[in-house]
C-alpha cells in the first residue's frame, strides 16, 4: 500500500514538469493540459508496466512525448475542411452511375430521327459551329438549330429530365441537352 501511495505521489509530483514539457512541445496551453491528462491516464491504465526503482518522471514524459508525435503524425494527415471545398477536389464520383446514364443516352440518342441525331452529335458532342453542320448537312444554319433544339427537347422527354440538375457531372450529357453554341 505504501508503494502504490508513493507511487501516486510521484505522478502528482510530475504533473507541473509534464505541463511545462507538453507547454513546449505544443505552444498551446489548453492542448498541453490535455496531453497531461492523457499521459496521466495512460501511466494509470499501463500502471503494471511501470518498473519500481525507476523515475516516474522520466516514465511519464516518455508516454506524453510518444501519445504527442502519435497525434501529431495523425493529426499531418488530416485536412481541416470546414465548407468542404478540400473533399470536393478529391473525391471521386462513382462510375456506374455515369455509364448508366451514358447507356440510357444512347438508347434515346437512338430513338431520334436522323437528321435531329446528326445535327445534335455534331454540334453538341463534337462542338462543330451551326455554320460548319450546316455545311456539312447540306442545309441552312436555322434548319440545323431547329433540329438540334427539337433533338435536346425530345431527348429531355426520353429521358425524363426537368432541369440540368437531373443530369449529373457528366459533361458530355450536359452538352447534348442543355448548352447552346453560338
């Protein structure tokens, strides 16, 4: 019993030097005071590991030092991202959605006439001016605007769309039905 009250005494004892050792270690008083509780903690949990005749001091410092450059390497791969703004740029958007959507855009591509298909992959998959598909069509430039804004409608109605929102990320949907060249 006497060794296990003078064994207390010296981690009470050790309380001010960890503070100041966890002080210098961190600059910041309030994150210190938690590494002191929690090497404190530990030193009670690991208790049966301390060796008697040993500087309880020492043993402490050594559990703080450790659980403070654990945290630290933890805390170095952390990212603080509060609005989000650093997920978005790494996260990485499922793939089957998109090529469920690629296929059920082929499957309506299909069901449109030629002439609206041909107009709307042209200007809108391929990014031809509605002059040079006019050309390439062998018709006015109104003609193929018409046909490619009767080819987004209708594939907007295949595909039950209602807003660009509907459509995912997915840029080359997002041409065929809803940007407009000049």
């Amino acid at each position: 019993m006497a060794t296990e009250n003078s064994i207390h005494q010296a981690m009470l004892e050790a309380i001010p030097h960890l503070r100041a050792f966890a002080i210098s270690l961190t600059g910041n008083v309030e994150y210190a005071d938690d590494l002191v509780q929690s090497a404190l903690m530990r030193g009670l949990e690991n208790l049966d590991k301390f060796q008697p005749g040993t500087s309880m001091q020492a043993w402490l410092f050594t559990i703080l030092r450790n659980h403070y450059y654990t945290e630290l390497r933890k805390h170095r791969r952390e990212v603080e991202d509060p609005d989000g703004a650093m997920a978005e740029k790494v996260a990485v958007l499922p793939e089957q959605g998109s090529r469920l959507d690629f296929m059920d855009m082929q499957a309506a591509l299909a069901r449109l006439g030629p002439e609206q298909r041909e107009a709307l992959l042209l200007v809108s998959a391929e990014g031809v001016s509605y002059e040079e598909a006019a050309q390439i069509c062998g018709t006015n430039i109104g003609t193929i605007k018409s046909r490619v804004n009767r080819a987004r409608t209708r594939l907007a109605q295949l595909l039950a769309l209602d807003a660009e929102d509907d459509v995912g990320p997915d840029r080359l949907v997002k041409a065929a039905l809803f940007m407009h060249t000049p």
